[in-house]
C-alpha cells in the first residue's frame, strides 16, 4: 500500500480543492498522520459515476421553466433517480441555480442558507431621478421586514431579512427604468423588497427581470446552460466521449468551501461514514475558537467531505484531551466503504 503523509497531501489540495485549514489559524494535534492512496481520491479526480452519485451542476436557468422543471430535465437527460436544486428561482426569474446529484442532496439545507446576489430591472409608474432613488436604495441596508408573496410557496407571515448590499448601478427610460444589484441573506423574497421600494417612493414599482448571480463562493459565470449540459449528455452516451460533462459536474465539496473544516483521519473517516461520533483520537486538525455547537465539516487528509456534524466541545479544548467524543455527525455524506474500517466489531 501506498501511504503519503498528511503535510504532503495538504500542499497537493490547496490549489485543488481550497486550503482546509483557512481561517483564524488551527490547532495541529497530529501532523504525523498519513493518508492510504488505495482509498478514497481527491474531490476533483472523482470519476463521472461518482459525481453522478454525489457531485453538482451548475446551471444557468432562463426566463419560463421553474426550478424544478429544469431539475427533472437534468435527472431525465442524466438517467438516474434522484436530481434536487438548492434555492428557488420564480419561472420568471434567470440565473444560477444549483443541481445537487444523488447524495448530495443530503447538503441542500446548507446551499440555502448562503448569502444571494441578485440584479434587478424595476419600473416606475412615474419617472423618479436616479439621485434620490440612488438615496434611497443606498439606506435599503441592514435587517428589514420582508413578508413572503401570496404567490410564494411558503407560509405568508412576517419575517426579517438582512440586506448587506443595494445599489443603483444603471437608469434608463426618462429615469423609469432602473438596474439594481442587491446582496442578501437567504430566503430574501426580491419581489416583496421592490413592491416596498415603491411604497417608500409613493411611486408604484414593479419588477420586470431578476437575475441571480451568485450564491456563496458561487458564480453565475461558472453555470452552463441547459443546451450545454444536453450537448454534453449527447456525447457522452452517443460518443462515448466524457470530457464535456466532467467540465460540468463539480464535486460536492464545491458548496462546502465555507464551512470550517476539522480534518481528520482515515480510520476516523471509515467510522464516521457509518455515522460514528468523531472521538478525538481521530482529529488532525481543528480550526480554533469554535464554540460547542458549531457547524462544522469533517474532511478526510485528501479534502473529501464526510459528514457536517456539530461540535460537542469547544475547540480550543480539544488539544487538552486525550480521548472523548468531540462532535456527533448530523449527515453524513461519505459513501460507507469508501475507506476499509480498522476498528472492531466486538
């Protein structure tokens, strides 16, 4: 067997994958540790079956089809049975939006809970000169109210939002027609926010194109199209030819980057992906000052994920201990027998 060292595999992944241990800096509690090559691989060496079974596709959704239109057609083209999306665009609306394949929807919460950006095409019933909507755009920040459409698909109530972005980027038509670019947290209904810009103005607004352009680390410039991602189905099944649907599948590890990583060990990955609690013999490194509760993911020494668990101590006491569990998964995203279990069953 071949065995590389943990330093080593470290320096391999940084430009592959993200650095793992980017933060506030880490506690290194075992850097003699090895990682086994005949087991598992790194995140982007995957093979087509395995990012069919648990990998994304970025797609760039037109103005027409829902969200989950374009995920039926993704899992009919793809041929296998299970396609989720993470954030719903209106039929209406453009832009990007997540396909989780296979295992991956299992990480689906954690694609809705990052932050969007969105441009915005509105409409003035009268003009309304771009300083003082530029003005009032800009105050736009902050939390806010932002009630759910009776359109939306969830419960109508009162909720706040965060808006830690708006601006007024472009005006057009006699000082109608304007273009805004707006950062928010997740769940921010677009619809609702310029429904109220209007009411603010005592001027009637309505929104005519919306546009997402990224969510998290996620770009609208990485998506393909649906004709793209059809082009390369084609050749792939007719041609035998797989070059242009691996350009399209990402490994899962893609919408995790943000998450802090304790990265841990080939044995600790085996248990783990059996839904074992990670115990602290199995850690090689931890980010520090994280309080207990923490959300955090379980990474093996070659960067794949394993499960997201929440931390059971703080962090900055797990150098101090020499056994005892330290965080419990709550999914678990490994396929189990993808590294050979070294404990015993007795």
């Amino acid at each position: 067997m071949k065995w590389m060292s943990w330093k080593y595999f470290r320096q391999l992944t940084l430009n592959l994958v993200g650095d793992p241990m980017k933060g506030q800096g880490d506690w290194i509690v075992d850097d003699s540790a090895k990682t086994n090559q005949a087991f598992g691989c790194l995140p982007n060496d995957r093979p087509l079956e395995e990012l069919l079974e648990c990998g994304i596709i970025l797609v760039d959704k037109p103005s027409g089809p829902s969200s989950h239109q374009l995920a039926a057609w993704a899992r009919s083209m793809l041929g296998i049975n299970r396609i989720g999306h993470g954030g719903t665009l209106d039929p209406f609306a453009t832009g990007l939006l997540t396909l989780l394949c296979g295992r991956s929807t299992k990480v689906t919460g954690e694609l809705l809970k990052k932050p969007k950006r969105y441009v915005a095409v509105i409409r003035f019933r009268r003009p309304f000169e771009s300083e003082e909507l530029h003005e009032l755009v800009s105050q736009m920040q902050g939390e806010i109210y932002n009630v759910p459409p009776k359109e939306s698909a969830v419960k109508v109530q009162v909720r706040t939002r965060e808006l830690t972005k708006s601006e007024l980027t472009q005006t057009e038509e006699g000082d109608r027609v304007h273009l805004l670019s707006i950062d928010c947290e997740a769940g921010t209904y677009i619809r609702t926010l310029i429904r109220d810009l209007g009411l603010l103005s005592n001027n009637e607004c309505e929104l005519l194109e919306l546009h997402r352009s990224s969510s998290g680390s996620l770009r609208d410039q990485m998506a393909c199209t649906m004709q793209q991602l059809a082009d390369a189905v084609f050749l792939w099944k007719e041609h035998d030819d797989t070059k242009g649907i691996l350009r399209l599948l990402s490994p899962v590890e893609e919408i995790l980057d943000d998450i802090p990583k304790i990265i841990i060990k080939d044995g600790a990955v085996a248990a783990l992906s059996h839904g074992a609690p990670l115990a602290r013999p199995g850690i090689v490194s931890i980010p520090k000052g994280l309080p207990t509760g923490t959300t955090v993911l379980l990474s093996s020494l070659k960067g794949e994920a394993v499960a997201i668990a929440e931390l059971s101590v703080d962090s900055d006491e797990i150098p101090g201990m020499k056994n005892g569990q330290v965080a419990t998964p709550r999914t678990v995203i490994m396929q189990p027998g993808t590294y050979p279990q070294t404990w015993s069953k007795e």
